[in-house]
C-alpha cells in the first residue's frame, strides 16, 4: 500500500465518521422540530432549528463532495492514473498531492 493510499483511506474513515455523525445531528434537529411548533416564522427557537438545519445540510453537502473526491482518487490509483493531470495529462507534482492528495489537475491546470 502506498503512503497516498494510506493517506486516502484514512481520510476516508474519517469523512464517513463525520458524515455519521452529521446525520445524526440532522436526526436530532428533525426531532426537536417535530416536537416544537412547526411556525418557525413566529416561534423564538424556529430560527435556532432552521440555521442549525441550514448548517447540518451544508456541512452534509461539504463531506458528501469530500467522500466523493476520495473514492475519486483512490479510483485513479487503482487504474494507475493518480497524479496524472486530467486536463493536460502531464504530471501532478509531488508537493501538490501531498498538500492535496485528491487533486485532479497539475498546479497549471487548477
């Protein structure tokens, strides 16, 4: 296994355990809605429950897209493409993948 491998599994397990517990502050936020009024226009806690909803599905979102650059980059270092750029097909530096191991284009190209 090579270190970007590592690199990438890791950071997988990772964004999964986020993603987990992200869904389960969602479930937490809809089972406090749904025990609150539902007017969240009139209720002094419906704008608290409608920003930590709006937070949830935006960090949901963020790590979903994160999960999907990993399985990405792990696609392409099965297939033998990693740190090929998919713009010009040269070379993605070294320093470059070690900052950013899911990059897709050479420093040129971002």
């Amino acid at each position: 296994m090579t270190t970007a491998e590592e690199r990438l599994i890791a950071d997988r397990a990772g964004t999964l355990e986020l993603l987990a517990s992200l869904r389960r502050d969602w479930d937490g936020v809809v089972e406090a809605s749904a025990q609150s009024n539902a007017d969240d226009e009139h209720d002094p806690e419906g704008a608290t429950i409608a920003f930590e909803r709006a937070r949830i599905e935006a960090s949901l979102s963020r790590a979903e897209a994160r999960l999907a650059e990993i399985d990405g980059a792990l696609r392409r270092l099965a297939e033998g493409a990693y740190g090929t750029c998919e713009r010009c097909g040269g070379p993605i530096a070294p320093e470059r993948l070690e900052a950013r191991p899911m990059a897709r284009t050479c420093v040129a190209c971002a």
